[in-house]
C-alpha cells in the first residue's frame, strides 16, 4: 500500500494512484514539481508501485537538491536497487510501533 504523502526536501507530494497511466500515457509514474504531486499507474502490481514510486520519490530527491538535468536511466538503476534494498531489510525509519 503507497503512502498518500511523502516529503521531499521539505516539500510536501501527494501520491496518487490513476487508472490508465500506461495505457493513456505510456507511462507508470510521474511527479509534478509545480503542483506538488506524484502519481503512480493504478493498474499496476503492489511491488511494481512501490518501485515506481521510489523512482519518482528520487526525481524529486534530484530536483529538491537543484539538479534539474536528470539521467532517467541512472534514476531506473538506482530505484530499482533501491526499492529492493528499502524492503528486504524492512527499512521504516518513522514508525511509531518500533521501540
């Protein structure tokens, strides 16, 4: 299950999920800067969301930092490796269960 938020850089996103995306856009995510929001592909399997939306999340990482030229193929790389790091080690940094 996706987050309905994430902060970047201080920046507030709104994660949304939208039918279609890869059908009526070809595309399985994006982010928008301006409107502070980044949208995954409904249709999509959870794992592949979750991958999708790191790789967003790091766009975002990218563009808070000031670096607007981004290699989409250095993002895929580090996301994927990323996303499988994050989960295999049930990397959760803000839960209020863990003592």
């Amino acid at each position: 299950m996706l987050p309905n938020k994430v902060k970047i850089g201080g920046i507030e996103y709104m994660v949304k999920e939208v039918e279609g995306m890869e059908g009526e856009f070809d595309l399985l995510g994006q982010i928008l800067y301006t409107r502070g929001t980044i949208k995954v592909d409904a249709d999509l399997a959870a794992d592949r969301k979750e991958q999708v939306l790191v790789h967003e999340i790091l766009h975002g990482v990218f563009f808070e930092a000031g670096i607007e030229e981004q290699d989409e193929d250095m993002i895929n790389r580090v996301a994927i490796i990323l996303h499988q790091v994050l989960k295999d080690n049930d990397l959760r940094f803000n839960d209020k269960n863990v003592t």
